[in-house]
C-alpha cells in the first residue's frame, strides 16, 4: 500500500493591504466617516498593511468616500510609508487629463507612494452618473480603452498629428503612478491584461469566480512599458473579533446594510443592536444569505485560515480587506487582529511596479519585489 503524498504547504502570507469605502454609521455623520478613514489608515500602517485604497461612489447615503483623490491626500499627508491610492477613480466619470494632473501632483508630493486604481462603472445610481457625465451620449459611450489612452497620451506623448498632441499633464517631471484596472466580472481581467496594468478584482461583491477571474488576467497578460508581469489584488469582505459570537453580531451589521443596498434603499451603517433588533423580511434574508457568501468572519484564527484557502485556490499576489463596523474603534480593531494572525512580523516592502525602481511601502512577508 502506496503512502498518500503530503498535501501542499500553505502559501506564503501574501501581502495585506486595506480598501475603506469611508462607511457612514447611523447616529453619525460624514465628516465623522471621513476622520475615521484617516486614522484608520494611520492604524494600518502601524500595522504593516501594505496599501491603504479609497473607493469613488456618489448618492450612497452610507458612503463618503465621493472624492477619492481629496482623501488620498490626506491620508498621505498623515501618514509616512503605507502606499495610498484609488481603488479607484472611476475613469468614465472624468476627464484623463483632470485625472493625470492629479495623480502626478499625488506622486510629486508622496513620490513612490501612490497607487491609480481605474474602475470602467460609474460608482451609482443612473441619475447620478448623467449628473456626472452631463449627457445622455456620454452616459451611453463605451469608451474606457479610449479614456485609458488619453490618459497615457497625457503622459507619455501623443503621435504628431494628434489633437492633444501639444497638451501635457502638469507637473511634467513626474512619472504616473502604477496604474491598476478594476473589476467585478471576468471583462476587467481582460481589459487589464490586454493594457499591461495590475488587476484588483473585487470579490466582496463581484458575479464572476475569482479563480477563474484571476487565471484569465494571468494567461492574457501583455507586458507593458509599466508593467512586465502580472500582479492580481484580490479585494474580501471580512470582520474579525476577539469572540465568535461578536463576529456574527458584527457580521449581522455589515450584511442588512448590503441587503438594503441591493433593494435600492442604501442607507448608513446600522449597529449590531440594530440588527439584532431589526425585523427582517424574506427578501432581506435571501439577500443577506447571498452576501454572507462573499463575506468571512470570526476570530482572528479562523479569519486567517479561511483567507490563505482564498489565497490558495486563487493565488492572489495580495488581499485588499474591506471591514465594515459601526465603531470606528471596532473597526480598527479587526484590522489589528487580522495582521498579527496573518502571518510574519512586518518587514520593510519593495519595489511595487516590477516596471520601476521606486521604493514602495511595508508588506507582511519577507522583502519580495511584486
């Protein structure tokens, strides 16, 4: 009788970064939603998370997080090391050259430390995104690679001939920061390999199977001049306590919201007594089932061995945890949990674009170039 072959090692703890979507508590405000997503990411780089990533929706009550580059500042201005950017501007709703000025100007004040995540969706409602885009037309274009171009072309030079071609991103001495492509479906994995860019793929919501996902952006990926190999973040939804039972009444929080949200009734983020004491529906049931899916919580132990399985089964290069919790506090605090189960003390990072030899910021494993 043969012996069974050993199973495979656990993966080596894959960098943690942070993805705060600035949620709104009931009882609270936004100015109060806004500093706590400064000091949370003050926290987390006390914890060593590699990257701290700010969302762009607009008309989302429980929501602040509208201005992605005006937080993205802030946050660099506050903190010393951990990289800062957009997870992310969604492209359609601006114009590339507002958005390459910015984005040198973030890198020019915080040199190494920017990321540029790019979303192809509006980020909400479809009233809100013609407020945004000013025309029924526009609302319709499908025009992202087209937007995506201009970008680079503000950057790097247009042909002669071209329109633009004698218009530049100011401040003109500073190089885009890596540049990365969202999505929720298996169509952004290919769009960021066909332009050569990171992939986050956001698996706290998103319909397609994140293995298939993430192995499509791999074996599609062209190398470009910013980026010579692939790199796939994968955003999860997790919460993490001291005790299981404070993990589920905090999960119970996150996911009435997320019903609420799907209903088309977004509002702010309700405590765990809310939720403790709400009545709900057949149909809040069924949609907090469906979202409990994409959504891991318990203790710190039993968070972390579920995310190296994730990171398993996908090989993700690096997770981009979202937590929500109506305490700010609460929240922090499973962060802080969640990194010293991870894994190795925090070391200094490396070079975040293989592409560059800028000094990225700290990860949770040993010195590795992405």
């Amino acid at each position: 009788m043969s012996t069974p072959p050993d199973p495979p090692p656990d993966p080596a703890p894959v960098p943690l970064s942070v993805l705060d979507l600035s949620p709104v508590a009931s009882g609270s405000s936004g100015p109060a939603a806004l500093r706590a997503s400064v000091e949370l990411a003050r926290a987390a780089e006390r914890c060593g998370y590699h990257r701290y990533w700010v969302a762009e929706h607009h008309n989302a009550p429980g929501t602040a997080s509208a201005s992605p580059h005006v937080l993205i500042a802030t946050v660099a201005a506050t903190t010393s090391r951990i990289r800062v950017g957009a997870g992310g501007v969604m492209l359609p709703n601006h114009s590339p050259l507002a958005v390459a000025e910015t984005f040198r100007a973030l890198e020019g004040l915080h040199p190494g430390r920017i990321d540029l995540g790019l979303g192809r969706a509006p980020g909400t409602d479809a009233r809100a995104a013609l407020a945004l885009r000013g025309s029924r037309e526009a609302l319709a274009a499908d025009d992202f690679d087209e937007r995506f171009a201009q970008l680079l072309g503000f950057v790097d030079g247009f042909p002669p001939g071209h329109p633009f071609a004698s218009v530049a991103a100011a401040p003109v001495d500073v190089p885009l920061p890596p540049l990365w492509v969202l999505g929720s479906s298996e169509h952004g994995a290919r769009t960021a390999a066909a332009l050569g860019t990171g992939y986050a793929y956001a698996g706290h919501f998103g319909t397609a199977d994140p293995v298939a996902a993430l192995r499509d952006y791999r074996e599609r990926f062209r190398p470009s001049a910013r980026r010579s190999r692939p790199h796939a973040l994968l955003a999860v939804a997790a919460v993490v306590a001291d005790s299981d039972e404070r993990a589920r009444q905090l999960a119970a929080a996150s996911l009435l919201a997320t019903a609420r949200l799907r209903q088309g009734r977004p509002g702010p983020l309700p405590s765990p007594r809310e939720a403790a004491e709400h009545r709900w529906t057949l149909l809040e049931r069924n949609l907090a089932a469906q979202a409990r899916e994409q959504l891991v919580a318990g203790t710190p132990a039993e968070v972390a061995t579920r995310l190296r399985e994730l990171v398993r089964r996908t090989g993700a290069d690096e997770l981009v945890v979202v937590t929500a919790a109506h305490d700010p506090a609460e929240r922090v605090r499973s962060y802080e949990l969640l990194a010293r189960a991870w894994g190795p003390a925090v070391t200094p990072g490396a070079v975040d674009d293989p592409a560059s030899s800028r000094p990225g910021g700290t990860v949770l494993r040993t010195g590795e170039h992405l």
